[in-house]
C-alpha cells in the first residue's frame, strides 16, 4: 500500500496534531509487553521453577527482538507507510500474548516474548518516533516527547491491571485477555496512519524563530564522519539503557525479596513509569530549548543519582519515593536520541538512523535485565546489580560529556546553532 506524502503545509497542523494523539494510543497498546512482564517475573520463575536470571530471558529476548524488529519495521514504513507495519504488528501482539499464556516452560514462553518484540512491539516504537518528528518543525521537542511517552503510560497503566488480573483469574487467562484487548485496538487505531510525512522535511527545513536551527554541515555531526558519530550514539544508548533497566525489570522482584510483596513492587513500577510520564514531557519542553545533546546530558546526570540512593534506602517508603525520583529523573533520556539525529545528522536519513540508536536502547535495556539476574544469583544480592548500573551510566554521561564538548567547540567556530 503506498499512500501519497502529506502537503508541506501539514507541518505543526491540526492534523499533525490528531496522528500525535492516535500515534500515543498505538504506543500505549503495542508496547504494553514491555512492562508486563516485569510484573509476572516472579509468578513465572515459580510455577517453572527456575533461577531469576533464566526467569529474566524472555524479557532480555523481547528487548532485543523489539530493537532489530525497528531497523526491519522502519524500513518498511519508508517504502509501504505506516499501516500495514502496523497491521502485522498488531496480530503479532495479539498472538504472543496468547502463545505466551499457553506457553507450558520457559523457552515457549521466551519465544512468545521475542515474537512479541520483534514483529509486535517494534512496530509501534522506532517508525512512530521517526514519523513524528517528521511532522513537527517548531514544537519537535515536545511532540516526539509526547510519542515516546507512550511507552511510559503503557507502563504506568498496565502494570496494576495486570497484577490484578493474575490475583483474579492467573497470570495465563490474563495474557490471552490483554493479547486481544490490545491487538484490536492497534487494528482501529491503524487507519488513522494512511498518510505519509510531509514532503517539506525530506530537506532541510528553515530556521524558525524559537526554535533549532540546522548545523551548517550535517555531513560531520560533532566534527565526525556520520558513521563514528552514529556508533558514538549507539553505545551510549546501551549503557544508559543498561543502567536504566536495573529499577526497571526488577523493582517487583526486588520488593517480594525485602517482603513487601509483588503488588507493592507493581505499584512501584507503575509509580516511576507515570513519573516518566511527566519526565518525557518536562524534557521535550527542555529540549526545545536547549537541544537533544545537553537533554541527554543533563538527564544521564540525574538518573546516575537516582540509582545511587537505591543504594542505602530499602524501606517501603524510601523506596517508593526513589521510584518516583528514578521515573522523573530518566525518563527525557531516550526520546533526546531521537532528536540529537534529528538535529544532526541528514534529514533523509533520520528514519534509518532513529531505528538504529532505539535499536542500541533496547539492546541495553535487554542486556541490564539479564545482567541484573545474572549479578543477584552470582551474589545473592541486589546492592551488586545497582552498583553495576552505576558504571554503565557512569560510560553514558562520559559519551554524553564529549559530544556536549565538541558541540561547544563546533558553535564557537561557526556560531549558536540555538
């Protein structure tokens, strides 16, 4: 199906506007697994009797399936558009959930969760990220913040029904129910996405007043050949990523093991997710202001401490204000990706690029969920994990900080590019 690109004059328009809002509900529902899974990692490591790094690989096999999933699911969006990407994406959604419920041992259910990631979830992740910033110029900040924060409601929402749904009526039953719920909803929220993206922005666009104007030579982001610079940004992606998913996979886990329970270690990671709500949006207002490079920095810096007072606190208390923190802290980091391509690197080549950088996100995100596992079963301990993902920040912030610095060299020779 090709459907013809949008006018140039849909740029910041109304429509642009509706396809923002019907791109945050396809968000919400295709990326749902994310963070359920979280939520039945200690129901599943026990009914399949296995270790906690074993019972984290499906959630390691999603996240890594979802970041490959975005180079293929991207890369048909540029030549098919968006809706029959997101009609595959919707039946794989549908389906995983349900083979994951029937799933009867850990490698079934693991494979469930990679199909999920990879066909499913991929979908409505890197191509809706990279389609949004291609129909916004003056509010691009806030715009892709407001996609990508589907993510985050998908894991302030999601999370609670769930935990209540295995309490009721198990943990299998409910994957089938949510399978269906979301997988038909992804079908109607389909045909709001026939049109392709604005013409306008397949070139450079002109400098508005108020907002960023484009680097005189995009051809060396940072003073780099665009392909060191691209794995520049990738490798940040895995370790803020590996950093960042410690709290998040395994705040339920952490919980049940202090004796509070998994419901409380749900609330908690539905606490730091709306958080991140919030966090996504303040950031896209930021960034607006003061570009993807000092966002990303800035939030790097922050989630750093927010690891490090997990650190002594581990009363309930404590611990759901440092969620709180943690969600307001990190969640502006991965959306400041996107825009960094954006302002940076060739126009014509944003799609591509957005879906490799989310890839390297997601691979980390992947990595940290396991390694996480692997550390507590080699120590018996959580402190170890946090530590570990203290040093992966402590790599994203030094990335980060060079790239800040070569910027500031750049716009002292050529001149603010804000």
């Amino acid at each position: 199906m090709r459907n013809a690109p949008a006018a140039p004059s849909l740029i910041d328009s109304r429509q642009a506007a509706w396809r923002l809002l019907v791109t945050l509900g396809l968000v919400v529902l295709g990326n749902s697994s994310m963070y359920v899974v979280s939520v039945v990692l200690p129901t599943v490591q026990a009914e399949f009797e296995i270790g906690r790094a074993d019972a984290s690989l499906p959630y390691t096999l999603m996240m890594v399936c979802l970041g490959l999933g975005g180079l293929w699911t991207g890369r048909l969006a540029d030549r098919h558009g968006l809706m029959p990407v997101l009609w595959i994406g919707a039946l794989a959604v549908c389906g995983g959930f349900v083979a994951a419920g029937m799933s009867d041992n850990i490698w079934l259910f693991g494979l469930a969760h990679a199909v999920l990631g990879l066909i499913g979830s991929s979908s409505t992740f890197a191509p809706l990220l990279a389609d949004t910033a291609l129909w916004w110029q003056r509010r691009r900040g806030i715009a892709v913040a407001v996609c990508a924060s589907g993510n985050y409601v998908a894991g302030a929402m999601w999370p609670p029904i769930v935990q209540h749904g295995i309490e009721t009526i198990g943990w299998r039953q409910t994957y089938v129910l949510l399978g269906l719920a979301c997988g038909l909803g992804m079908l109607a929220l389909s045909w709001w996405m026939r049109q392709r993206p604005p013409l306008a922005l397949a070139t450079p666009a002109p400098s508005v007043p108020g907002t960023a104007a484009p680097l005189p030579d995009r051809s060396r982001p940072f003073g780099l050949a665009p392909a060191p610079a691209q794995w520049l940004l990738c490798v940040a992606g895995v370790a803020c990523c590996v950093a960042m998913s410690m709290p998040q996979v395994h705040i339920v886990a952490y919980c049940t093991d202090l004796g509070f329970g998994a419901a409380r270690g749900a609330e908690m990671l539905s606490l730091m997710l709306a958080c991140g709500i919030v966090s996504r949006l303040v950031s896209g207002v930021i960034c607006d202001r003061i570009g993807g490079v000092r966002t990303l920095l800035l939030g790097s810096a922050l989630q750093g401490v927010a690891l490090l007072l997990f650190l002594p606190f581990d009363g309930l208390v404590p611990l759901y204000a440092i969620s709180a923190m943690f969600g307001l802290f990190q969640g502006g980091i991965v959306p400041s990706y996107a825009i960094i391509v954006r302002e940076h690197f060739a126009p014509q080549e944003v799609g591509g690029r957005v879906g490799a950088v989310i890839m390297a996100t997601l691979v980390g995100m992947a990595l940290g969920g396991w390694l996480s596992g692997w550390v507590f079963d080699a120590t018996g301990s959580y402190d170890a994990a946090f530590l570990n993902g203290l040093a992966w920040n402590l790599l994203n912030l030094s990335i980060a900080g060079w790239l800040y610095r070569r910027l500031r060299r750049q716009e002292h020779r050529v001149g603010p590019t804000r």
